[in-house]
C-alpha cells in the first residue's frame, strides 16, 4: 500500500483505502448508463456508454460481504446484489437494502422481472421479483450452487449448475424443467442466438447444438472458457482466463475454426455485450477492458482517422477498398500471425486484390503522406 502522513508521521492515511477490487460483473443500459461490481465496495460506473468510469461511493453500502452482480435497470437504477444483501440504487442513493444475497441476476425489461441465484449454506435456489428487487419469491431450489443465468431471444431462461441438468423455464421464470445439452454433462454456461443455435461450454471445451439442445457437438476446446458470446450464425467469440490473462477467441465461420485475436492483463470473470457488439470485460484488479469482434466491424476510429474497410467479411478473390481521411501512400498486408503477404503503392481506388488468399483473418497497416501509421483487420471467408 501507499500511505501519506500530513504531520510528521504521528498518523498516516491509506492512499489506496479505496482501490478498486477484483470486478465479478458488468452491465451497460441501452441509455449509456452502465456499472461494474466486485470485491467489498468497488462500484464503478459509466454514464456515457463506456468512454468514461469513475468509483461510486456508497455511503451507506453495508460494510460486510461481497458484491456479486449488477442489473442496470435504467439510466438511473441499478441493483447490487451481495453474499448477504441486494442494494437498490436510484440517482446514486440506496434507496432500500434488502437482506437476500444473491450471485447473479437476469432483468427481462419486456416483462419487469428479474431472475436471481441464491446460495448460501441451507437455500440454493432460483428466486424471482416483480417489483425491481423489493421482494422475492422462492421458484425452485437447486441441489448446489449455480452461477450463470441466460435468456433466449425468445425467452427461454437456462440455468445451468454444479450438477448435470440444466434448469430451464418458458413462462418468465414461474415454472421450471430439467433439460439437458445434447449428451454434456457439466455445462458451467450457455448462450443461444436464437431457439435452435446454441453454444455451451464445460470449462474445458465449448459445444454447440443447432436444434435446441437436443443434441451438440465439439467445436473448440482450450483453458477455462468463459463469456460466450453468440453474435450471429458465423461470429461466436469466447473468453479463456487464467489469474494473469484473459485471451479472446473468435469464429467468422460459424465455429469451423477459432484464432486467437487479442490478449489483456487480468482474469476475466464476467462480460457484457452492448447493442454495438462491442464486449466489455470485468477483470481482475478493478479492470474494465472492451473488445470489437472483427466479423461484426469494418469502420474503425484511429486517433480521430476514420478507417473503413470494405467488404469486410470478403469473398476471396474480390477487391478489397479502404478509405482514410488523410491521403494513404502505402498499403501493406500481413498474416493475422505477422507473416508479410503483401505491399502496394496507394492508388486513387485503394484497392487490393485477394486472389490467391486463403480464407482466414489478415492484419493491414496503412502509411498516411504524413508519415502516420494506422492498423486495421479483415476477414476472408
């Protein structure tokens, strides 16, 4: 720690007393408004969609516990859930503290509901609310504790656990069934782009099923995968983590194949992906980190030089365009590896030819008149 002393070292403060913890989940509202939660008190928060995070200091957060979950409810509420308490935040301000811990939270905002795991040493349950948190109703008790909620398209809640079923419901969480995904057993977490087309993963491999479940297959396997995200039939990304790393996977074949596309310091517990695909990590340490999967941008912002590259997926063999704001001289193309492909004097078009590439994901650096160098990505399918 770092602590300072105003009066010759008769008494010190702590300098890092409010230093943000390990961050356990994040949610952002369609409004901008979005926060991130972990560790005994660290609340930090974005009013503006991201760009800016500062520590929220709640003065009367209870003191014991730890913050499990967040839910933006809207621009101005959001609920934090503890090991032994649910907080509701209005206009920064608790505005009730119900005694109920909860790991994790679903708010459908269609319906006004949220779905809550609780655990603690006698009730392992999924429990449901109607009125923002106020109150809660037992729906189901589990035998263990469960960690992960999802929600279909269509509405679907999937609560995978400790154990082999997967706990499902139809009618916002009133009733419950006992499914399976496919013939996995273990599923830790599970995301689906629509009723039928789902991905799961057991920690150690990642399945996908395209008839609801019914059955699946293998399609990638790695160290602690995590945050799945199912972005649309060929864009799947995944998160693998250790205490150091978090390294991000992404599919633009509908998970044929996966690469590794980025790399970030800290172990990422939980994400959140806004209306923008864009995929926001809480990280250990009180990191908050974003990630914009290549198969769902071609339009890049770079230090105010707006690049574009397009088509981008492309069909091999097309032309390639790029556009800068500034004049390009060079144009050169690289292998998602580093392995130089190719270099070419810009012309008035900026255009490059892929025939002869593989499909795959390749890396392009432009040199402006200026002597500025700018990078950009695009995928060749």
């Amino acid at each position: 720690m770092v602590v300072k002393s105003t009066d010759f070292g008769a008494s010190f403060i702590n300098l890092n007393e409010y230093q943000r913890e390990n961050l356990y989940d994040i949610d952002i509202h369609s409004s901008g408004t979005g926060v991130a939660v972990g560790g005994s008190k660290s609340i930090i928060k974005t009013v503006d969609g991201g760009t800016t995070w500062s520590l929220q200091d709640l003065a009367d957060l209870p003191p014991s516990g730890y913050l499990n979950g967040i839910t933006v409810i809207s621009q101005n509420k959001y609920i934090v859930s503890g090991s032994d308490y649910l907080a509701i935040v209005e206009n920064d301000q608790i505005v009730a503290d119900v005694p109920i811990g909860l790991d994790v939270m679903l708010y459908n905002s269609a319906g006004d509901y949220l779905i809550g795991l609780r655990s603690d040493f006698s009730d392992n349950s999924i429990v449901k609310s109607t009125d923002q948190g106020l109150t809660w109703e037992t729906k189901v008790f589990l035998p263990d504790h469960n960690y992960h909620i999802s929600q279909t398209p269509g509405g679907k809640i999937y609560v995978p656990g400790q154990e082999d079923d997967i706990y499902t419901s139809i009618d916002g969480g009133e009733t419950w069934e006992i499914e399976s995904f496919g013939n996995e057993t273990q599923i830790r977490r599970l995301t689906f782009l629509d009723e039928n087309n789902g991905i799961a993963s057991t920690g150690l491999t990642l399945y996908m099923t395209t008839d609801g479940g019914e059955t699946s297959s293998i399609i990638s396997s790695g160290y602690d995968i995590r945050n799945l995200h199912f972005i649309s039939a060929d864009n799947i990304v995944y998160t693998t983590s250790n205490e150091s790393q978090t390294n991000i996977y992404e599919s633009i074949d509908g998970g044929d194949s996966f690469q590794e596309l980025k790399e970030f310091c800290s172990q990422t517990t939980s994400s959140f992906r806004d209306n923008d695909n864009t995929i926001w990590l809480a990280q250990n340490g009180g990191h908050i980190n974003k990630y914009n999967p290549v198969g769902t941008t071609s339009t890049v912002d770079l230090d105010n030089e707006l690049l574009t590259i397009f088509p981008n997926p492309i069909a091999a063999g097309q032309d390639l365009r790029i556009k800068l704001n500034s004049p390009i001289s060079e144009i050169m193309v690289n292998s998602i590896s580093g392995r130089f492909i190719s270099s070419i004097k810009a012309t008035q078009e900026n255009t490059f030819s892929t025939n002869g590439l593989s499909p795959g994901m390749y890396s392009i650096t432009l040199k402006s008149n200026n002597g500025e160098i700018m990078h950009g990505k695009f995928v060749i399918i």
